[in-house]
C-alpha cells in the first residue's frame, strides 16, 4: 500500500514504522514490502551460501541481507541481497543507509509488478550497480542486467558470471537447489 504523500529519505526514516514489516521508498511513496515465502528465501538462503563461500576465497567485498540503500533523495531501496566491493564499504562502519548502489544488487523476483521491477534494476544500473542479478522461482532462472540496456538469461548449468568478480562461475541451477 502506497502513500499519497511525496516524501525525502530523511522523511522516511524519520517516520515510526512497524518494525515486523519492510518498507521502501519509491518516487517519494512509501511502498510496504510482502512477506517473503519459503521459496522466496529458499533462493535467497541459496545466494547467500554460493557468494559467501566465493568471498571466503575472494575477500573483495562484503554480502549484505536486505539492507536499505539510500540511491536518490526520494529513493531507499532494499534488494535481497547485495555486494559491495571493499572500495565501497565506510570503515569505520557508518550508523546510517549507505548512500550508494550495491556492486551488485540481487532480486529473488517473486511479488514485484513488471513495471515496479523494471523501474529497481534500471534505478540500480543509473546510480552505479555494475550488474543486477533477478532469480526468478517459476522459471529456475537468472536474468543478469548491466548498464547499458543488456540482458541475458541464464538457466540450468548456464554459468552465472561477472566481470568483477574475478573467477566466479556457477552453474544457474545452483540457486534454485531445493525447489
């Protein structure tokens, strides 16, 4: 359920919202997030497994779950998962949203319109993400984005690969084991 009011990241994190649900700011409206499913965080639980083990051998960067990224001063938006390369993290750790897009922002595509999906990525892609990865249950398969307009998908033993991250390739299916 959306708002009717334009509001600020400040304004949003200001306001005194329910700490049992998730909330992103779009285009100034405050849109509450669904419940994720099983399923749902099957994959994700799965994402997490293949990028943490690849970071253990790789420390490039850091995985984050669900963290709140501030991408314009109407815009918080919260991908499933996320990696930031080691350039990007403060140090000392910030008490604040990060005022950036992911190195690489993941979307378990499960309760999203087209129109509301399609509007994430590009915004991730325009404020610095170097690839979105969408895993989409029903199809057992990833579709990886990057700046410019392309895509691809990738299913089965297709490798899931990204130019930044030296070394990493995994076969599609990987994501999807226990569906």
């Amino acid at each position: 359920m959306a708002s009717t009011t334009a509001f600020t990241v400040k304004d949003f994190l200001a306001l005194k919202l329910p700490k049992d649900r998730r909330h992103e700011l779009v285009a100034g409206e405050l849109v509450e997030m669904a419940y994720s499913k099983h399923r749902h965080e099957k994959v994700k639980a799965n994402g997490i497994r293949i990028l943490v083990g690849y970071l253990t051998k790789n420390p490039i960067g850091e995985l984050y779950v669900e963290t709140t990224f501030e991408l314009a001063e109407d815009e918080a938006r919260q991908p499933d998962l996320a990696l930031l390369l080691n350039e990007q993290i403060p140090v000392p750790a910030v008490d604040e949203l990060l005022a950036l897009a992911p190195a690489l922002a993941i979307e378990v595509v499960s309760s999203e319109t087209l129109a509301d999906f399609e509007r994430k990525v590009e915004l991730f892609l325009e404020e610095g993400s170097r690839a979105v990865w969408a895993l989409f249950l029903d199809l057992r398969a990833v579709r990886i984005f990057v700046p410019g307009g392309a895509s691809r998908l990738v299913r089965g033993d297709q490798p899931v690969e990204a130019d930044f991250l030296p070394g990493f390739s995994v076969p599609a299916s990987r994501f999807f084991e226990g569906l």
